[in-house]
C-alpha cells in the first residue's frame, strides 16, 4: 500500500532523496513562531486511554510549548462535526481547531466546507487510498481485522482465512459484534470475502457470506458476539476484531490465558481514522503545527504504543524507525504490508450484500 523506493536507485540519488525527505519532514520556522504566537491549541475526543493520545499530546506541549485545550474527551465523531458547525463564529474556548474522526466523516466534512486543506511534510508517505488528494483530510491511524487466539485452548493457531473452516476450531469462531450492525464484524465478513480473491466490493461482501456460511455448516461458528471475556472463558477462543483491540485485550489478561494476535496472510482489511483542521480554526496556525507534529516519526510511533497503528507504519518499518521492543510487542510487521484500505463506496457496496442477506445465506442469529 505504501509505494516503494526503486530499488535500482544508485546509492548517491538514494542518499540524497533521504538527505531530502528528512529535511522536508521538519515543519518551517515561521510555522513554529505563529504556533507559538498563538499560543493553545483546542482538540475534541482524545482520551487519553485511546492510541497513546495521553502521550501524545503531552510531547506535543512539550516539544513546542503550546498549551492543550482539550474538549470533551469521550465526544464521538458526530459530536466532533457538530462542535465546529456550533462555533463557526466563535474564536473562543469552545471551538475546536483539529478533529479526528471516522473515514466517512472527512469526505462529507469537506463537502460542508466544514475543514480546510493543509498537507503536512511527510505527506508522500501516506498512501494515497487513505488521503484527500487536495489535503483536506487524511488517514492517522488503523487496525486490521484479526484473530484473536486463545493459546490456552487453541494449540494451532489460523493463519488464514480458509482455516477457520477446518474441524480443529469446532465451535471456536466469533465475530466481535453482529454482522448485521456492527461496522466491525461487517468488515470481517467482506476481509473473507476479499481472501477468497474478489475484487468486485458487493461480490466480496457476498463471498465473505458464503464463507462464514461455511464456517457455521462445519460447526465452527458461535453466534455469540466475541469479547474479552468469552475470549478469556473459553467460549469464544477465536474472535476475529480489530488488532488493537485483540492486542488491548492480550495485555488487560497478562496472560491468564495466554493469548495470541495473528493478521491474516490473504484478506488483510484496513479500518482507518482521519485528521482534517476546522474551516473555523481559532488557532490555524497551532493546528497545522499539530498534524506536523502526529505525521512526524516520533507523533507516529505514539500511536503505535497504543496499538493503534500509524499511517505511515509501512514507510517507518522500511526505513528503521520503529524500535524492536514495539515490533516485538505486535504481530510481524511484514502482514501489514498487504493491508488494504476499502473506499466509503466499496465499504457501502460491502455492507449493502452482508446486512441484507447474513440471515439468508448463514442463518446464525449472532447476539
């Protein structure tokens, strides 16, 4: 997903591209100085539990010394929107510079005029399938969908999607949430489906219902909606959820019972969040040091702590900067690679196929 450096470069270009790209991925003097000048930045819906983001922003005040506002911190998306079309005449404490949301409310944001476009330094680096192309909005972090083992009760642990159907994981397979609802366990259904090689986004979503339909006739499915504890007691020993939920959940056990994160080697489907800066922006200037400051190597490797993994992960891992102890801590960073990101009209095309016909075609009543 992330495009690759020629291999075939000589050493002195590739030396000076890289002489290049670290210079460009310092944000000017002159933006640092109106930052400061401008003293605060005010966010929106970053607890601090959620992707590192208490660390986060406390590197950020403390590399430039810019003071953070933050708003409600357990604000949803909707509510993020909602707050800059309530302050769009207000420069004070209440109007947030900076949101971070779900993919589909970066594209509908800007067709409200509700954001503006910046492009930060490290701007090549984020793959174009997770960016506006004029910069009004672009992907921060991800999960991938997995499956989430108990070690303790699974010996042999899937690899891949076509596994799940063997007799060995005899009513073993969950989904965190009901296909019929839940924008997770959605995206499970139609990653099935992309691993079976369909490329078409409603015959993937349908694909992905044939193969949990197969799932649930060899006995392996429990409709049950999978969780840290169904996962800890047994009953559900295969979930199959978002990584950094999978990972939150391994460590909140430490180890009782021993659990394992495996990304699958086919079907690999990205969940992404994006960044934009508000029309309104009381402290623009602040807010464009922000995004700097999170596309930067060290703002990514933030969120990478709360397992939340950065947009730039595959472009950190090639060049080195991700430290071992943090690689050793998630799944091999090479899965990544093939991660897909699903656009909202093939999200849409998928969702249409699964909601509708999971009843019809695998007839397991999830709950």
């Amino acid at each position: 997903m992330i495009s690759k450096t020629q291999r075939l470069l000589s050493l002195s270009t590739a030396m000076l591209l890289a002489t290049t790209a670290v210079a460009a991925a310092e944000p000017s003097e002159e933006l640092i100085a109106a930052a400061k000048k401008e003293g605060t930045l005010t966010t929106i819906a970053l607890p601090h539990t959620w992707c590192g983001y208490g660390d986060v922003i406390a590197g950020f005040k403390a590399k430039y010394g810019i003071e953070v506002n933050e708003l409600n911190p357990d604000a949803g998306s909707g509510d993020e929107i909602e707050a800059i079309k309530a302050n769009k005449g207000n420069t004070g404490p209440q109007a947030p510079d900076v949101i971070d949301v779900g993919l589909s409310f970066g594209p509908s944001a800007k067709a409200e005029g509700l954001i503006q476009p910046y492009k930060v330094s490290t701007w090549d680096t984020i793959p174009d399938s997770a960016k506006d192309s004029e910069g009004f909005w672009y992907g921060d972090y991800y999960g991938v969908l997995s499956f989430v083992v108990n070690t303790d009760i699974v010996k042999e642990v899937p690899k891949d999607w076509a596994d799940l159907k063997k007799s060995d994981y005899a009513n073993s397979v969950a989904l965190a949430g009901d296909p019929r609802a839940s924008n997770q366990a959605v995206q499970a259904v139609y990653a099935a489906g992309l691993s079976a090689g369909e490329k078409d986004a409603a015959k993937a979503g349908e694909a992905g219902l044939g193969f949990f339909a197969e799932v649930n006739k060899a006995g392996n499915f429990v409709p049950v909606i999978g969780k840290s504890a169904s996962l800890a007691q047994g009953s559900t020993p295969i979930i199959i959820a978002w990584d950094y939920n999978g990972l939150s959940w391994r460590d909140s056990l430490n180890g009782n019972p021993p659990v394992e994160v495996v990304v699958p080697a086919s079907g690999v489907v990205a969940g992404v969040y994006v960044q934009a800066i508000s029309a309104f922006a009381p402290h623009p200037n602040a807010a464009k040091l922000w995004m700097e400051y999170l596309y930067s190597d060290e703002g990514q490797l933030g969120w990478l702590k709360g397992y939340c993994h950065p947009i730039r992960f595959n472009d950190l891992v090639k060049n080195g900067k991700v430290p071992q102890e943090m690689l050793d801590k998630l799944p091999p960073a090479a899965s990544y690679e093939k991660a897909v990101f699903p656009t909202l009209e093939e999200q849409a095309a998928g969702k249409e196929a699964i909601t509708t016909k999971w009843d019809s075609i695998v007839g397991a009543n999830v709950q």
